[in-house]
C-alpha cells in the first residue's frame, strides 16, 4: 500500500472522472490520489495550499531556509515535487502543497 508520501508524479491526461472534495485520502488507490492532486492543482490555479505560491516552482526561500530534520521523513521524500496534502486525525484532503511545504507542515505543525 502507498504511504502518504509517496506520491506519482501526474500524467498529461486529464482525469475522466471529478471528485467531490475533500475526498477521504485513505479509501483511495494511488491513481485516485495522484488525480485528486492533480484536480487540486488545477482548482487552486496552481498555488501551493500552504504557502499560496506557484506549485511548478520551487517553495519560496522562507520555507526552504527553515531547518528539516529529514531523519523524519523517509529517503525520497522531495523526488515529488508536489505532494497531495491531508488532514492526519481525519483522513480528509486538504490540497496540493509543494513536497517542502508538506515537511514543514508535519514537522512543525504536526499536519
Ligand atoms: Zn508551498
């Protein structure tokens, strides 16, 4: 089973299929998640979640000069530019965030 960091990277094809957001990260397989990312992507006209700046660029320099201690997280963890982000006591997503981004969120804010 895929983790929650382990996220493909998207396909040129647009997905058939419109979720109703947020959707239940848990209940999907691993193409239903990169589709729900992209779908994200594409309704949050392609701003990062948390940091709110273009996700087809790197996270600004005010989330990348903070400290990561990346013993947490698993190796491979940025080869994903952009991660889909969810609610870890609830199971819903939340949107797409840069793979940066999703490490400040959990090591600093436990998301
Ligand atoms: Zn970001």
């Amino acid at each position: 089973m895929m983790e929650w960091w382990e996220e493909w990277e998207p396909s040129e094809e647009v997905p058939d299929k419109i979720y109703d957001l947020p959707v239940d990260y848990d209940e999907l397989e691993w193409w239903e998640r990169r589709d729900v990312r992209k779908q994200y992507i594409k309704e949050q006209q392609n701003m990062c979640f948390y940091c709110d700046e273009r996700l087809d660029q790197d996270a600004p320099e005010y989330i990348t000069e903070k400290r990561i201690d990346w013993d947490l997280f698993p190796s491979g963890f940025l080869d994903h530019p952009i991660h889909l982000q969810h609610d870890h006591d609830t199971g819903m997503t939340e949107g797409a965030v840069h793979s940066y981004c999703n490490a400040v969120m959990w090591q600093y804010e436990g998301r």
